[in-house]
C-alpha cells in the first residue's frame, strides 16, 4: 500500500519494531553530535605548553617559531609592542622543544653573532621569572653563552641568566655577582633543558631544571632598568649563545614549583580523553550494541 511505502516498512517489519529502529536511528544521530563535540573538546586540548604558559600571564612571550623574517613576535598579553628583532647569526625553523600533543614547533638557533634585540623594558628589582628551553651546541665554547641580559643606559645592566663557562654551570649576576648554579644535576649539549630562574623579590633565587628545583642562591637585585637582550651579552659583542632557544618567557611573579612543574610536564603532555569524548565513546558503543540486540531478535 502506498501508506506502508511512505513509512518505510522493511520487508516483513512490525509496526513497533519499524518504531524501534526509528528510535535507534535517531540515537545515533544524537550521538554523532556527541562525538562530533567530543572531537572539538579534545582539540581544545592541543598546544598544551603555550596554554599552561599562558594561563600563568607573562609579560613577554617569545615562541621563537618564525620561519622566516627578522621580527622575533611577542605572544604576552600585552603583544605587539614588545617585539624583538633578530640580529646577525641566527637560523629559524629548527627543530622545536614541544613533543606529545602540542603542535609542531620551531625554535630560532644562534651562532657566531646572532641574538634578539628585543623592545622589552625590565626592571629587575621585585619578583620575577625567567623561563626558557635550550639546546646547547656545545658546553665548552670558549667564553660564557648569554640567555638574558639587561642593558641600561647608565651603562650598569647585568646578566641575568648565562651559561658560565668556567664553572661549566647555569650562572647569574643580578647584581654583578656571579652566582652559580648550586648543584651537580649536568646539562647536556645536544638535547633540550628547560631552565627556570625564580626571584622571589626578597633576596632568594632558585633554579629549576626540567620543572624541578635545582638549587637556591642568596643576592639582591640591584635597581636597574632598560630593555633585554637574548643570547648575548648586555654589550652585544662577547658571550654569544651558541645553540638553539625556544618558548622564552618572563613573569613578573615568582612561579611556584607547582606551576613549573606543570609547565614542564604540558611541554611532553598526550591528551587524556575529555568527559565529553568518554561519554561520546560510551554511548556510541551502547548506542552500537543495542542495535546488534534488535537485529538479532529480528
């Protein structure tokens, strides 16, 4: 009968089972869209490490991941004003430190004279934290190899953050001082450190290597103020960086070992399942399994 045809009776078909499998398609339906929204749950779970750095505020963020130009792009809240530019030696589009979830990245390598002449104007004297990846080419190049130092027009500036040949340790000299790296964890030429300085604006440092704490040295940081430069020395002449530097950031707040930590575990992190996926992946099966009850009763 036409009637019937307009329904979709299937061959041989019941009135109530022809409602069941209408129902059971329609539950379907509804959990595609479940899936579908479970799908967009997980991908706002991508880029985990510039996430976590994010939701910590700093003031400056350079990703380092250009693959071309000379503009070293601020990603900080702030953004835009406080650009860098990329000077001399220097090659982008290295191999990044972000693995797991995150997205591929890029990293900017440094050689001979290259280095970041950057906008950012820093005053050292209150808490703070630098934060940064690196990946030395070598530990015994012949001279100190600058992360961070501060230029000031009265000629004062410091080094905030270096490697110390010497001593072959992490160093800082926020106020002239060279203050070394207080432990015999190594770091390894070739391979990606995450390096953190911690101030806690009262005279107290703490280093932390791969998001865990490294050592603590005493010093007060003496007043100065003026813009930073990147893998060299406060005089743009000595202490290059030879090696590759990715995700540099400064905070204006001493990061806790809890944020660190957090930070250094988003860097390798793989997605775990968001609620919404799990529920999307439960139904669907339930949703899979009383379809196969139905047609075997059939």
């Amino acid at each position: 009968m036409a009637g019937e045809g307009m329904v979709g009776y299937l061959p041989g078909e019941s009135p109530a089972f022809r409602l069941e499998r209408t129902g059971e398609s329609m539950r379907t339906i509804a959990m595609l869209g479940v899936v579908i929204l479970g799908a967009l749950a997980l991908r706002a779970d991508a880029a985990l490490y510039p996430a976590a750095v994010m939701a910590d505020n700093p003031v400056l963020y350079y990703r380092l991941d250009e693959s071309s130009g000379t503009v070293a792009n601020d990603a900080a809240p702030l953004g835009g004003t406080q650009n860098g530019t990329y000077t001399g030696g220097y090659t982008l589009n290295q191999a990044g430190a972000l693995t797991g979830n995150n997205p591929s990245n890029s990293a900017a390598k440094f050689a001979t004279n290259g280095y970041i002449d950057s906008t950012f104007v820093f005053a050292p004297t209150s808490a703070y934290t630098v934060e940064f990846w690196v990946n030395f080419a070598t530990l015994n190049a012949g001279d100190d190899q600058t992360i961070l130092s501060q230029e000031n027009s009265g000629g004062t500036g410091r080094d905030i953050v270096y490697w110390h040949n010497a001593t072959q340790k992490m160093a800082s000299a926020p106020n002239g001082l060279n203050n070394d790296w207080s432990s015999s964890a190594s770091v390894t030429a070739g391979q990606y450190t995450m390096v953190d300085l911690v101030y806690n604006g009262a005279g107290t440092w703490t280093w932390y290597k791969n998001g865990a704490a490294n050592g603590t040295f005493s010093a007060v940081s003496t007043a100065s103020s003026g813009t930073i430069k990147i893998a060299v020395h406060k005089g743009a002449t000595t202490a290059f960086l030879n090696g590759t530097l990715d995700e540099f950031a400064i905070y204006d707040t001493a990061l806790t070992g809890t944020q660190i930590s957090a930070h250094f575990d988003a860097a390798s992190a793989a997605p775990e399942p968001s609620s919404i996926g799990a529920i999307a992946l439960t139904a669907c099966a339930a949703a899979t399994s009383r379809r196969r009850r139905s047609s075997a009763a059939a």
